[in-house]
C-alpha cells in the first residue's frame, strides 16, 4: 500500500460506494469502486483487477481524489489545441489582407497564401502551413475569389482612350 495512499478521508469506504451507485457515468463509478476498496484496506492489484484498471491508472485516480474528491474521478473533457492567433492578431491579419500588398515592400501585386504565410511569421513569428493560412482567412469570413489582376503602373487614362467608342443602336 505504499505505492498509493488515499489521505482525504472525509468520506467512508461505504459513502464513495454509495456515490459511485448514483453516478451516471460508468467509468467515474468504476473509479469511486476501486477508491471504496482501497478505503477498505484491499491490495491495490485486487482492487484493479476487480475494477479492470492497472495499477498505474489507479495511482492516477488516487492522486485526483486527494486534490479533489470525487468530482476528480470524473471525466473532463479535453481543453483543446490552442488557437493560432489571438483575436488581435486575427484583427491585424484581416487588416492586412484588406489594405493589400505594398508592391514595393512585398514584391507581390496580390495575396498569396505563401505569401501572407510569410508576412505572418515575420509579424507574430508563428510558422504555420499554407493550407492553415488559409484555413485563418476563410474563418475571418475572405473567400478564394480573386478579382482580376491590375498591373501597378496601369495608365487608367490610356485603357479608357482606348476603348471602342462605337455609337449605340
């Protein structure tokens, strides 16, 4: 019994059994079954054999029920991968694709992913995939359509000049 010690003892062998009887969930039942045995002063290969657990699972358990009692036997529900960018960063990055490319500064006339994956390294030092990049940009609501492309040093003047000027019927 020195590989687990229960030191919360504010409930009974027969109080956990009588929880663990009212649980909805199985598997936290099954674990308030092997903490009542243990109360009971049961070797704990008996105890996890008879609740089908192994030893270092139990030991686990039992470190839960000392922080915390029985509501440290049930199941928690994962908290997640953490997202890629704060909802500044996000801002920032929605900002960026709505100003456009500095022609100059970005040697690009339009976004790209590769390129807006760059630019986002090099302002929150975040590596991340293209196909992430542009997972980011579809979540902050920009679409894959793309309008046609303009040339930077276009003469608007001259296409207009150049245009045909045919009368209408």
């Amino acid at each position: 019994m020195a590989g687990i010690a229960i030191t919360r003892m504010d409930l009974t062998a027969a109080q956990v059994r009588a929880a663990a009887a009212k649980a909805k969930d199985a598997g936290s039942a099954r674990r308030m079954l092997t903490i009542a045995l243990v109360l009971e002063g049961v070797d704990r290969k008996t105890a996890t054999e008879t609740c089908g657990m192994d030893r270092q699972t139990l030991r686990d358990w039992v470190h839960r029920y000392n922080a915390e009692g029985l509501s440290g036997l049930s199941n928690r529900k994962s908290p997640g991968r953490q997202p890629w960018l704060t909802p500044a960063q996000k801002a920032a990055l929605a900002a960026l694709v709505e100003q456009g490319p500095d022609p100059e500064r970005d040697g690009v006339v339009r976004w790209r992913r590769k390129d807006l994956k760059r630019r986002i390294e090099e302002m929150f030092g975040i590596v991340m995939q293209e196909r992430t990049v542009g997972a980011q940009l579809a979540a902050l609501g920009f679409v894959r359509l793309m309008p046609r492309p303009r040339h930077p040093k276009a003469d608007e003047a001259a296409q207009e000049a150049f245009k045909k000027t045919s009368p209408t019927r």
